[in-house]
C-alpha cells in the first residue's frame, strides 16, 4: 500500500480537471507542475485526515501496522468497513468539499 488514500493517478485526474476549469496566473509549465504535485498531496493530505478522522486511536494503531506490513488496499478497506467507515462516502465529501474551495479560490497549496 503507498502513501495515497486513492490511487495517485485518479487524484491527478481530479487536479488536472480543477485546473482546466479555474483560470490560474502560472508563467510556466514549472510552475504548473509544481502547482499540481502541490495539490495532489494536499488533496491526498485532507482525503487521510478525513478518513483516520473517523478512527480511535486503537485503530489508527491497527492501520499504522497494516501500513507497515504493507497489506494491500483491499485489506484497509475492509478494516475500515469492519470498523464502520464509510471511505467511499467520506473520501467523495472530501473531494467535494476540496474542488468547491478550489473553484472559490480557496484552500489550494499555491
């Protein structure tokens, strides 16, 4: 299991989008690629706190070893669905809630 909460492609595709739909005063594709690597490791960021939010510090102990023995994504998302989370529905609020922020101009890594 790497470091993303959804697959780092599909965030890719999520800030792409949201740069194509918001006019952004970049000078140069380094900027541009630094503006999305950014984002995408901010809206990965606010995707794991939404979603180790939910948890106990018992079971964030629980996620840190399976994280470590590098189980695999299947294996998370069923200790969280065991646990009573919800990711699918908590990861699409956060992706809601960040794209909003984004069109509004706010709550984006510049």
């Amino acid at each position: 299991m790497d470091n993303f909460i959804v697959d780092r492609e599909i965030l890719a595709k999520i800030i792409d989008s949201l740069i194509e739909q918001k006019p952004l005063d970049l000078n140069s594709s380094e900027e541009l690629d630094s503006f999305r690597e950014k984002n995408i490791k901010k809206l990965n960021d606010r995707l794991m706190f939404a979603v180790f939010n939910k948890l106990s510090e018992e079971e964030i102990e629980e996620i840190e070893r399976l994280m470590d023995e590098n189980s695999s994504e299947e294996t998370f998302m069923d200790y969280m669905k065991n646990h009573g989370i919800d990711v699918e529905s908590v990861i699409e609020k956060t992706v809601i809630d960040f794209s909003s922020n984004f069109q509004k101009g706010e709550g984006y890594a510049q």
